[in-house]
C-alpha cells in the first residue's frame, strides 16, 4: 500500500508548482522568512519611493507570502471590519496581491488598487493586528495595508475629506482634533501640572486625547493623581505634539516623520528618560516606529506603572464584576495582557469577554479611522459593546483613550443601566480617594527606587 501512496505522491509532485498547493512549498520558507516584529512597517526606501503603488513595488517578502496563502479564511473570521459588515476581507488583500502578480507580472506598473484590490476595502482597517496574529503561514497583512494606504496617499489616489483634515490639523496644529496648542496650555495651568524639566522621574506624556479630549482629559488627572498618591515625580511637556499615529497608519510618512523628528528634538532638549503615557497607540509609535529616526525612546503604559505599583494600591471590590476589554495596540501589539487585569483586581471581580486577550474585539478607533468620520455597516464599536455588556458586568475597564471615547458613545445609545465605563487610572484614582491624604500631610515626595526598596 505504502508505494501506491509514494507513487502517487512523486506523480503529483512536479505538478504542485503550477496550483494552489505552492503553499505546500512556501509557508514554511515564510514562517521561517517573516519579519521579526508583529506589525512591523518597513521604512521607505527614499524619495522615489512612494509606497506600494504597483508590480514594481511588491517585494519578494511581500510575493512570498501572498503565494503562501492556504485561503483558510482565519484572518477574515477574526476581522471586525468584515464581521460587521464591510467590503475589508484580509484574505483578499493577500490574494489580491498574488491575482496581481499571476495576471500583470512583478514589474508592472499598473496600480494595485486599479487591478486586483479595493481602495475602499483597505482603508476601512483598523490595523487591529488580528488578521496577522491569526494567519496560521505568518503572512503579514499590515504592512501590506500601509503599505498600500501610502501608496494612495502618495500618489494622490486617496481623496477624502476627513483625511485631507485631519493631516492639515496634525501639520498645522501638531493635534488630531485641529485645537490650538493654547488650549492645552490652559488645561495644564488649570490642573497644575508640573512642567518637565528634568528633575522629575518621569514625563508623563498627555497626548492628543489626555491633552483636548474631555474623557481623555478625565484620564490623564486621573493618573496623575494616582502618581502623585504613590509618590513618582512627573513633569508633562510645553510642546508635545502628536506621537503621528494616525498619520503614520493612513499611509502620510511626510506628516509622521515631522511630527515625530519635532517631538525628538523636544524630548531631547529637555533630557525625558523615562516617559509614561495613558495611550497603547502613543506608546507603540514612540516605542516602535520612531526608531526608524534612530531613537531609542523609554516608554511604557500607564497599566505597566500601575501594575508595578499594584501593592500600594488600596484593595477592596467598590466595582463589583468588571469586565476589561483587551486594546489592541496594548495586548496584540505589545503583548501587555495580566498588568491591567492585576490593577482592576484590586478594585472588583475581573470578568474577561468571551474574545479576550490575543483574540480581543477591536474598538473600531485604530488605524487613524476614529478621525475618519462615519463608518459603513454596523460600528464596531457597537458590536464589542454589545459583547461587553452581555458579560452582566457592573462595570467596564478600559486601557485606552480611543477605546474609551469609542464606548462611551457606543454606551449612549444604550439603555440607562448600563454598566458604568471606566479607564483603569480611574479605577485606581478612586480606589485611592478613600485614603488621600491632602498633599501637605503628606510627607517627603517617595521616587520610585525608593517605593522599590521599601518592599525588599
Ligand atoms: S488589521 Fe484588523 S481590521 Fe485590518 S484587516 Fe486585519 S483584522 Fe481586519
Ligand atoms: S489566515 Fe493567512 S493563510 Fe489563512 S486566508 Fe488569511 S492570509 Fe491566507
């Protein structure tokens, strides 16, 4: 029997080049092959480089793996964009890229986006990363879809309102939301927070939404009373401007690389070592793509601060059941998963949402499409809603500004009981309001290394 099944399979063998069963072949070449870092975006190779236009862009990582594809449809099954009802399927996006290069060849320089995959499709992804972490062959399907929103953004191709927006709010105002820099100066008197000028441990950095959004503004005094309680010194800056994470992920390298080389000289004029931030997609791009600026930039989430100081944290279950909903840029992304459940711990049962941790739900916000107006089909936003909810929590915990300000509106349009929404500074600040002690009883400001050694 065992020759049938040899001479069968030497039969076959030459002929598996020419099907779809290459695959057989080249996904463990792309396993092996893949790029180190999850979501990781090549820089562009210099001033003729445009991004992902046509054939001739189509690098032989990027070939491999769309030849790679088994088309066993896990990274649609996991995307929010297809599973509430619009045109983005990752499958074909990676399909596309192989339909093209069977029909129009590797040098060919008709546009993708006119041929073998929709404009439309790409950017209504949310770079939530659950499509990469899915695909079992280790296809890479963002820097794909940068790779390609570069492309129309490069060449002219993408023409939308919000877009155009948003990229003269973020060149002109150094914001997403187009506020003057002068409202944030306000802010920060109002709340009296120190400015960083390199005696404190930290810079806590605000962002656009803890710098002009009201409920990322609530997040940000939060936190900065939590680190007050606990004694870590902090300074935010005079002149931040946007980390260009939208910028960055709708494909306009020229608005990211102003905003993030004026934000390197700003850190490194005032000697920022240790920076802290309320935001996974502030710290992804400080931490990841600024390096393509040479920087090495210290930087972590305020649930990694807060974890670390989790025994100083007042316990007692004020919450009742709360389920925490998992961002993408802090779990996928960062794989930052048992520090914000440690925190919420403390203040009420923790719950997890059927898809929790590696396979959470995105919010709907990332990929720069929060600023992007309406979407089509269902809102994801409402669709983990819905989901959160269903737990029967009391509350929800959330680790992000995008996710928070997503849910909130998802919330208002639900019934008046529904569970309270809360970022996990907040959570702590209020675990904390019980055993304040007003700032002049205080005692002498404790730095970290000292709160260390205490509990050696
Ligand atoms: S990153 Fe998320 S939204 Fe974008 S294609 Fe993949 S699964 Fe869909
Ligand atoms: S998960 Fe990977 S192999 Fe499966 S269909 Fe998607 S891209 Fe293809």
């Amino acid at each position: 029997m065992w020759w049938i099944h040899t001479l069968t399979l030497l039969a076959f063998l030459p002929l598996i080049p020419h099907t779809k069963h290459l695959h057989l072949i080249l996904s463990p070449l792309t396993i092996f092959l893949k790029r180190d870092t999850f979501s990781q975006i090549p820089p562009l190779a210099g001033d003729e480089d445009f991004g992902l236009v046509s054939g001739k862009d189509i690098s032989r990582i990027t070939a491999l793996q769309a030849y790679s594809c088994v088309e066993c449809g896990r990274c649609t099954e996991h995307c929010p964009a297809n599973n509430t009802g619009k045109e983005l399927n990752p499958k074909l996006i990676a399909l596309g890229v192989r339909d093209y290069l069977n029909e129009y060849g590797p040098e060919n320089e008709t546009p993708l986006l006119a041929a073998t995959v929709s404009q439309t499709a790409v950017f209504q992804c949310t770079t939530c990363g659950a499509c990469e972490y899915q695909c079992p062959v280790g296809i890479q399907h963002l820097p794909i879809m940068i790779g390609l929103r570069r492309g129309a953004v490069n060449t002219g191709g993408w023409e939308n309102d919000h877009g155009t927006k948003l990229f003269l709010n973020l060149e002109r105002n150094g914001n997403a939301m187009g506020f003057s820099q002068s409202e944030r100066d306000k802010f920060i008197n109002k709340q009296q927070f120190p400015i960083f000028d390199g005696s404190q441990e930290y810079c806590l950095w605000m962002g656009c939404m803890g710098s002009y959004d009201p409920r990322g503004r609530e997040i940000i005094v939060a936190f900065a009373s939590v680190m007050q309680y606990l004694g870590s010194t902090y300074g935010v800056l005079k002149k931040e401007r946007c980390t260009g994470d939208p910028a960055r992920r709708l494909g306009n390298d020229l608005v990211f690389g102003q905003l993030a080389e004026t934000n390197l000289q700003t850190l490194a004029q005032t000697g920022a070592k240790k920076i802290v931030s309320i935001c996974p997609h502030c710290v992804r791009t400080m931490a990841e793509d600024w390096r393509e600026f040479g920087a090495t930039v210290e930087i972590e989430h305020h649930s990694e601060f807060l974890a670390r100081h989790a025994d100083r944290i007042p316990q007692n279950h004020k919450n009742g059941n709360t389920v925490f909903h998992d961002p993408c840029y802090l779990g996928r992304y960062r794989g930052v998963y048992d520090e914000p459940r440690e925190v919420i711990a403390r203040a009420g049962n923790l719950v997890d949402p059927p898809r929790a941790r590696e396979r959470s739900f995105c919010c709907g916000a990332g990929g720069g499409l929060v600023f992007l107006g309406e979407e089509t089909g269902q809102r994801v936003s409402d669709a983990r809603v819905k989901e959160l909810v269903a737990t029967g929590a009391d509350a929800i915990a959330a680790a992000c500004p995008f996710c928070n300000t997503m849910f909130r509106d998802a919330l208002s349009a639900g019934p008046a009981d529904a569970p309270k929404l809360l970022d996990i500074a907040q959570i702590v600040a209020r675990q904390i309001e019980d055993v304040a002690v007003p700032l002049g009883e205080r005692g002498p400001v404790r730095t970290e290394t000292s709160s260390q050694d205490d509990r050696r």
